[in-house]
C-alpha cells in the first residue's frame, strides 16, 4: 500500500517541566488505513515514549480515544489521516476538561455525574429468578435503544458549549443515560433520577444547540434524550401541583 508523509501538531503538557502547554510537530508515516492513534502510537514507539494519551480497543468501543482534532472531537481511533491529506492536522486534549498531561484528560466530574443519574434498572421489588425475566416488546425497547450505544466517549461534553460556560450542567451523555433508564419500561427508577435531571443544572440548562448529538460517534442523540426528559418533566409536573382528587378526574389512568 501506497505511504505518504504527514506533520501532526500536538498539544503537549507536561506539568514537571513546563506550566504552560505548547504544541510539539512530529512527521509520521502513513497509508490509506492509518488512523489517527496509529500515528501517536507510531510517535510513541519510535520518536518520543513521553507523548501520553489514552486509548485501549482501537475499534471505536472502549470511548477512551476521543481528542480535539482540528477543534472538532473525534475518537482518534476512527478518524483518518488521509482525510486531512494537504491540511494541517492538529491534536488537542478533549475540550472542556482539566489537562492531566498532553492529550490526557481528567474525567472525575463525568464518572460523578454518570453515577448520579444511576445507569442501571431499578426496581420497586425484585422478583425471584424462578419467575422469570422481565420481558419487554420491541416498541418498548425502540424507545431507548439508541440511547444504549452510549460508550461514554465524552465528545459531546468537549462540543457542548454549555458545559464549557458552567461545569455543573449535568450534560449530554449523562441525561442520553439517564434517560436510557428512565424510558425503559422495566425500570421504576424515575423518582430516584427525576430530582437529578430537573435539578437547577438539569435538561433545563440545555438551549439546544445540538453539537452534542452532531460528533457523537455512535449516532446517539443526546439532544433528543435531554427534550424527552423535559417533556416528561413537563407532564409530571401538574401532578405535584394539583390535588389527588383532581388528578383522578382529569387523568387516564388514575392518577399515574
Ligand atoms: S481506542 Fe477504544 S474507542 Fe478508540
């Protein structure tokens, strides 16, 4: 396979030698098949062992790859070299994250909010194994399906440019897994996440931008995910403020 020659320019920080981050050139080889990993692999290995930055499946699964590349957030095992073929290419730390060193990020304020929005089934009672699984339809698990292809890549926290003016917005992937949970009709968990999602940083902080949704790598729609939940919210909310009486009248079914 044909090999042509491409400059990468890399943010670099490296807080034991330097407070400020600068940027490093490096010429990598590269073929129609190279991604961009495989040059900053090729950097490490052969140029310089002191380039860090995270990566584990090489395939788009594990979400530990992502970084700014020519300012848009991509996972840097699924983006192509040949793609920027007579372009600069510039690699930069996920934005809207703390810097550890280089192009690794702190992500401790995700991993508390994922937990926060607990991601798993919940249950008012569990049944028995004996009695079986929880079965669901297909409608019923279109409804969140896409939400599930979460890998919790962060890209869409590095183009939201309302988490970069207030870190405290609970933020796309979090709410596209919250939602998840919420919109899956074996769960009961919506009492424990609602006061998480319309909390002052809630779904309302979003104004639907949509970047969030435009980079994700797996095709979900947070931005979607986070206006079904205002919707819920805006239904439920009538049943906080009025009477149980009044509710019984006026819903479906009861109440609920
Ligand atoms: S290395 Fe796993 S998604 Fe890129």
């Amino acid at each position: 396979m044909e090999t042509d020659t491409a400059t990468i320019r890399v943010a670099r920080y490296r807080p034991e030698k330097s407070e400020k981050p600068y940027f490093q050139e490096y010429k990598v080889p590269y073929r129609k098949d190279t991604v961009v990993l495989d040059a900053l692999n090729q950097v490490k290995a052969e140029q310089d062992g002191t380039l860090a930055y995270r990566w584990s499946c090489r395939m788009g699964v594990c979400g530990s790859c992502g970084a700014n590349v020519n300012g848009v957030p991509k996972l840097t095992c699924a983006t192509f070299l040949h793609e920027f073929k007579g372009k600069s290419l510039t690699i930069e730390p996920l934005a809207n994250f703390p810097v550890i060193k280089d192009l690794v990020v702190n992500i401790d304020d995700f991993m508390e909010k994922l937990l926060k929005v607990k991601p798993w089934i919940i249950r008012d009672k569990q049944s028995p194994p004996e009695e079986g699984e929880y079965k669901q339809s297909g409608k019923e698990l279109d409804r969140y399906a896409q939400f599930s292809s979460c890998i919790n890549c962060l890209l869409c926290y590095a183009a939201c440019p309302i988490y970069g003016l207030n870190e405290d917005f609970l933020g796309p992937a979090a709410t596209a897994l919250a939602y998840r949970y919420i919109a899956d009709s074996r769960d009961q968990g919506k009492k424990a996440r609602f006061p998480i999602v319309h909390d002052l940083e809630g779904v309302w902080e979003c104004t639907l931008i949509g970047e969030c949704s435009v980079v994700c790598p797996k095709g979900v729609d947070p931005m979607l995910a986070i206006q079904k939940t205002k919707i819920l919210g805006a239904m439920e909310a009538p049943k906080t403020m009025l009477s149980p009486e009044t509710l019984k009248a006026i819903l479906p079914r009861g109440g609920e």
